[in-house]
C-alpha cells in the first residue's frame, strides 16, 4: 500500500477514534471518498484488528478484552516477525548485555544470534531461554543467560510480579529488545496484561538503549494499561513504514523508525 493510501487509513482511523463510531457516510463525506473506498479501508483497518466494522460503519474495539496466549499468537504475522526480528539482530555488538522481552517477535530475535559473541541475555520469557539454552549447548552461541525470576503467568509462559521486577534491578543492560500490545503516538506503549507491562518498564529504565520490536498491527493500537510514553524509546522496528502523521513527533523525540523489508 503506497503512502498515499496510508494516509487516508490514518485519517479514517484518527476520525474513528475521535467519534467512537461514525458512518461510512460520514468518513466519506469527511475524506471525499467513495463509499466503496472507505468500505475496502475498513476490511482493512478491521483485518489489521485496529477497528470494529458495524453495519453502515465502524466503531473503536473494545480494549478491554483478554490477552490471547502465547501459542496463540505465536501463529500470527509470523514472516513479518521473522524480517523484525532479523533486522533487531543487526544492531547486538558482540560483548552486549541484551534483555529480550517476552513476545512473539522478541521470541524469533533469538533465531537470529547464532553468529553473536560474548553476549549476555536477560529475560523473563521461557521460551526465551530455553531456546538460548539451546543455542548455547549446541555451541552455536557463545554466552550467557540469566533468567528474571517471579510469579509465573502458565498462558504466556512468563515471569511477572515483585520479585521479577526486584531481579531486574540488579542488572544494567545495554540494549532491551521489547514488545508490547499497541503503541500510539498519543497514547504511548501500552499492554493487555498490567504485570506483564510493569515488567517491559522496567527494562527500559534499565537499559541504554530500548528497542521496540512491533508489527503494524499494533501500530495506532491502545490498550488500558500503559508501559511508557513513546518517547523514552531510541528505536522502533517495524515491517511498514511509520504513520504519515507520527513524523514529526518522532524527529522531535528522537526516536528512529526502522522499517524491516
């Protein structure tokens, strides 16, 4: 989809979220569209789950819906994942303390640290380190791993709560690689899951540089529990190209768009 096209979802989407719910008539009457083109926006704005189409229009989803569990959203955009996590790997230095959040795009960075030397993981996904601890047995990565302790959320296969966060303030890292359920530039990195969230804050506190690992699905996203405001991140990966509007608020913030292709 060109620039061009991009815009107009933003516009549709900026005019979603300011009315709740608003008619395709409308939209069109606002953007000086057809109806048929707002309609084929919003199958796409709806398959992207960043609305909720309703007979004669769209309204915003509802936030508040529970977070899927990891095996089920391990299956989900999983090639744009793969080029995200790629192009993440390309900036660990050998020598680095890394954090890798837990997340499915987090998850596959992992796939792609075998060439790595002298690097040390901190996480508080299982998946995570199992696979690194595989890596390392195999002899394919030369590093280490520490594991964040705490209450153990079964779903997701992670460790949240006190004692995790306690944990990670022991530790300094150089880059954190993070992952979150939306992010929006009025509303900042948000979650589903309020412990989970906690946990993302503070590898970003505790880390140089923090590095957001995000498909376009998520992107124009909120949900209601809040990690950080978009600007305390240095980097974003993402398989598309920011939103048209976002740009000058990402030059003021000094924050760099890295689009994954």
């Amino acid at each position: 989809m060109g620039l061009y096209k991009e815009q107009k979802k933003a516009k549709i989407l900026k005019l979603i979220y300011t009315n709740k719910t608003i008619s395709t008539k409308e939209l069109s009457n606002n953007l000086k569209l057809s109806s048929e083109s707002v309609r084929r926006y919003l199958e796409t704005l709806e398959k992207e789950s960043k609305i909720k189409r309703i007979h004669g229009g769209a309204t915003v989803l509802d936030f508040y819906t529970s977070e899927e569990n990891l095996g089920d959203r391990l299956s989900k955009n999983e090639k744009e994942k793969r080029k995200i996590a790629k192009k993440a790997s390309e900036l660990i230095n050998n020598g680095e303390t890394i954090i890798i959040d837990e997340g499915t795009t987090t998850l596959q960075l992992v796939n792609y640290l075998h060439n790595k030397s002298d690097i040390t993981i901190i996480t508080s996904s299982f998946p995570v380190a199992i696979a690194i601890m595989n890596l390392i047995n195999n002899k394919k990565l030369n590093g280490k791993l520490i594991f964040l302790g705490g209450l153990v959320q079964c779903d997701n296969k992670r460790t949240v709560g006190e004692d995790c966060i306690e944990a990670i303030d022991r530790y300094l890292a150089d880059k954190a690689f993070i992952s979150c359920e939306g992010v929006s530039a009025e509303n900042g990195i948000t979650a589903y899951n309020q412990l989970k969230g906690e946990v993302t804050r503070k590898f970003i506190k505790q880390s140089k540089e923090s590095i957001l690992l995000t498909d376009y699905s998520k992107v124009g996203i909120r949900n209601h529990y809040k990690i950080d405001e978009l600007m305390k991140l240095d980097k974003i990966i993402c398989n598309k190209e920011n939103p048209y509007e976002w740009k000058e608020k990402l030059e003021v913030w000094n924050v760099d768009w890295i689009t994954a292709i």
